[in-house]
C-alpha cells in the first residue's frame, strides 16, 4: 500500500499559495448580513489577505504542495 499524503480538501477549498509561498485567504464576514457592516469595512473586506506566518506551516502540510 502507498504511503502518500493526502491533501485536504477543506483547506485547499479555503486557502490558495502565492508564488513567493504565502498562504492567501478571502477574508470572513463576506458572504451574508453584510449589510450591517459599514461601506467602508466592506470594501477593505474584499479580495485576498496573506495568513498569519505562524499557521503557514499548517497550511502547507495539509495542502501537500497543491495550489490551485
């Protein structure tokens, strides 16, 4: 039987690695009720952020080398 790892798929849903090897992640909050939040912090919510550099390592393991 193999050995391999397998990549997961929770996280490779969630997270995408940049080509300088950043963990990337769409910020929470976006997808509803987000006509509470102000203009502004809706705005600053949209698009990617990088994750902490202490989770990266995490990241990395459970993706296995997989980016989209």
């Amino acid at each position: 039987m193999g050995n391999k790892m397998k990549t997961h798929k929770g996280t490779k849903k969630r997270f995408r690695l940049s080509a300088t090897g950043k963990a990337m992640h769409r910020a929470s909050g976006t997808s509803h009720l987000a006509k509470g939040l102000t203009k502004k912090r809706r705005r600053n919510l949209r698009g990617t952020t990088s994750l902490d550099a202490v989770m990266e390592p995490t990241i990395h393991a459970a993706l296995n080398g997989y980016s989209n």
